[in-house]
C-alpha cells in the first residue's frame, strides 16, 4: 500500500524533488545533471535519469514539463488521501438535465 501511479517529469529542480520528499518519497539518487525526475511507487523513492534512459514502453506516465500534473499523480496513493488534489470523501451530487429542444 502507498504510491499508485508511477510518473516522470522532463525536468529537474531542487523544488521539485523538495515537493516529492514533502508528499513522502525517498531520494534514492539524484544529480543536478540529470534532465528527469522519476518515481518509482513500488519502493516508494524517486531518481534523477537522463531522457536518453527512458524508452518508448515506459510504465510511468509522462507528465512532459507540467509541474502541476506530476505533483498530482505523483500524490495519488491507495492508503491515505493527504496531498491529493482531488479529495472524494464528500459525496458527489451531479443533477442530470433533460435537454430541451428549442
């Protein structure tokens, strides 16, 4: 239980892998020289790799250069849903209109 969804972004900032470790990943090697940030939910850890290391079957999702949208699937977990940004612990009432013809 824990991480969900493994992802990587095509960049690599000290804020970024500050974020990571706040939601809760483990550094488990980075360098400045590196143009990716990786997660690697199974152990719970993210790295630093070059692009030229990533291939075309990669199981992660490539959030490409969206701050946002990796941050998001990076927090996505199954055992707690702090640091989440979407939070369903509230019910969800969507009210279905009839199309009227005009």
């Amino acid at each position: 239980m824990g991480f969900t969804t493994p992802c990587f972004i095509r960049k690599n900032t000290e804020e970024l892998r500050k974020k990571l470790e706040d939601i809760g990943y483990k550094n488990a090697g980075s360098s400045n020289h590196h143009d990716i940030i990786y997660t690697d939910t199974e152990h719970g850890v993210y790295f630093t790799t070059f692009a030229s290391n990533i291939t075309d079957d990669e199981v992660a999702y490539d959030c490409k250069y969206n701050r946002t949208l990796f941050l998001a699937i990076a927090a996505l977990r199954d055992d707690t849903d702090n640091n989440q940004m979407l939070d369903m612990t509230v019910p969800l009432n969507i009210e279905r209109r009839k199309y009227e013809e005009y």
